[in-house]
C-alpha cells in the first residue's frame, strides 16, 4: 500500500506524462494544419502571401500567449490590517505545538 505521499507524486507523474503526449501530439498536429495552410494559401495568392499569412497567424498566437502570461492575477483578499501578522505568527506557532505534542502522544 503506498502511502499518500507516493500516491501524490504518483498522480502528478502521471498527469505530467499526459501533459507532455498532449502537447507532442499538438504539436504533431499543427505541423500538418500548417503545411496544409501553406499548400491551400499557396494556391491562391502564391508562396510570398502563404508566408506572411502563416508568419502572421503565429506571430499574433505568439504576443497573445505574452500578454496572457504577463497578466498579474487579481487578488481580492482584503489588505491586512497593522500588527495582524504577528498575530497569525502566533496561531500558527500554537497549532505546530499542538501538532507536535498530540504525534509525540500517539507515539506513546
């Protein structure tokens, strides 16, 4: 029986190596759809205008991609007030206490 411990690693291992087949076979597939814009805008307009097209859609993915990661997430938690941090210092300190004797008794 593995421990809980083990599991989490285990799940977050499994769901990396579904991450990354995902993202190769995205990748796979926009290789494809890309030749097949070249092959379709190449016939219309010709190889120049296939170019700017294709170098256009992914320059504009590209600065999307930018912009959405330089977002700064919205936090709206109320600020804290003066001295409050002392006082979660505190709590934390007393609840490690707690958890420190109620191991050591189990122990016993």
């Amino acid at each position: 029986m593995r421990s809980g411990v083990q599991a989490h690693l285990a799940r977050g291992a499994r769901r990396a190596a579904w991450a990354t087949a995902g993202a190769l076979l995205l990748g796979v597939g926009l290789a494809f759809l890309t030749g097949a814009a070249w092959l379709v805008l190449e016939a219309l307009r010709g190889p120049a205008f296939a170019a700017l097209v294709i170098g256009l859609v992914y320059a504009g993915a590209g600065l999307l991609a930018l912009g959405l990661g330089a977002r700064r997430a919205r936090c709206d938690l109320p600020p804290q007030a003066e001295g409050q941090g002392a006082r979660v210092f505190e709590q934390m300190a007393v609840a490690f206490g707690e958890g420190f004797l109620a191991g050591k008794a189990m122990r016993r």
